[in-house]
C-alpha cells in the first residue's frame, strides 16, 4: 500500500511555544491531506480537511488560528500547533487519501509541559 | 453531517470468529472503511466497502448496506495479533470520520 510518513514522530515542548508537524506522500501524490487527533482509549476526531494549494477545511470546535494547516505541495501538509498547552497533549495522526483509499501516517505524540 | 455508532469492547478465544458492526449516518455517503489500529500506532487500512455486499480478503471479510447504513467487519480464525481496536469510519462530503472503535481482546 502506500506510504504516508509524519514528523516528527514524537516532541515535548513547552507551554506558549509552537509545534510544526510535518505529513508527506511518499509514492504517490495527495489531492486530499486529513488531519485527526486522538486522546487515549478514544476514537480518531477529525480536525481538517487539507486540499493542495488552497486554505484548509476545519471542523466545527477546532480553532483555525491555534492549528495551523499548510498544504504546500501535493506530497505535504503541515500542521502547527501555536502557543501549545497542556491540553494540546495528543496523538496527531494525518492521512492522505489516493483514489478511493486513505492512508494513515504513523502519527505524531506531542506533550506539552 | 455523519453520525457513526460501534460497540465498545468484546473478548473472543483464539481461533473463534467474531462480528464487529457499525451503524453510520453520512451526508453524501461514498464508502465505509475499516481499520484497525493497536495501542500507540497508527490505524492501518483493512477493508472498503462502497456498494452492497460483502468483501472477502483472506480471514477479514467486510460487509455493507447502504440502505441500511449499517456495515459489518467479520474476523475469522482469530488470532492473538488480533488484539486491537477496529475503527469503521464513513466517507462522505469529502471527510472521513470515524466511530468510537471497538476493542477485541484475543485470549488463548
């Protein structure tokens, strides 16, 4: 199948900083480009949808301003965290959708300290 | 908007068949994934379904009706590497979104 790679794969930083996250195709080209969060025990929650060259989709409750979402080229997104806190602690999981199948990478683990 | 419902948790015995099932409501519904996903990792892709049926792939085999909005996820012959959480996600709108997950405990 195809590879999706995220990093970094895991980061501490600390409270008021910020946190750039990188996600990346690495055989084949993404129209699409999905973010998701995910707290322990529970399911995948949708943060935005990324789309190649335009501004992202976010879903209702995800601040735009504090997650930032870039989608540079058709092999990368980022996602920046900004002035992380605490509660921003999660595992970030991006995803790339190719045809009729989506991908996911191996996520990311920020802590905020 | 989509509404995706799963059971929690089940345990199930070594070389047993277990059913997982998943109801959804999906605006402008294009297809229902399955996944499963262990502790700490990524969720790793198993099955699509986008029309009726059922879809065999080796001992996975996932199954839809889309009148029914309602899709199930058969293991078989199970093993203890199938400890995991299966996740059913639908597309629709251009979002993927996802259920609560169902965690299956594989025990000898």
């Amino acid at each position: 199948g195809a590879v999706v790679s995220q990093h970094p794969s895991r980061v501490i930083c600390k409270s008021g900083t910020s946190v750039k996250i990188e996600c990346r195709s690495l055989d084949f080209q993404a129209t699409t480009m999905f973010w998701y969060r995910q707290f322990p025990k529970k399911s995948l929650m949708l943060m935005a949808t990324s789309n190649e060259g335009s501004k992202a989709t976010y879903e209702q409750g995800v601040e735009k301003d504090k997650f930032l979402i870039n989608h540079a080229s058709l092999t990368l997104s980022t996602l920046t965290v900004t002035s992380a806190h605490p509660e921003d602690s999660s595992f970030y999981i991006c995803s790339a959708k190719t045809g009729s199948e989506q991908y996911f990478g191996p996520g990311t683990r920020l802590t905020v300290t | 908007g989509q509404n995706i419902d799963q059971p929690t948790e089940m345990t199930a015995t070594e070389g047993a068949i277990v059913q997982i099932n998943c109801t959804y409501q999906t605006s402008g519904f294009n297809g229902l994934f399955w996944y499963q996903q262990h502790a700490g990792e990524a969720p790793t892709f198993l099955s699509y379904n986008v029309l009726d049926g059922l879809e065999e792939k080796g001992r996975f085999s996932s199954f839809l009706s889309r009148s029914k909005g309602y899709s199930y996820l058969l293991l078989k012959e199970l093993q203890m590497k199938d400890s995991a959480s299966y996740l059913c996600a639908s597309y629709g709108n251009n979002r993927l979104a996802f259920g609560k997950g169902n965690q299956v405990v594989v025990i000898p």
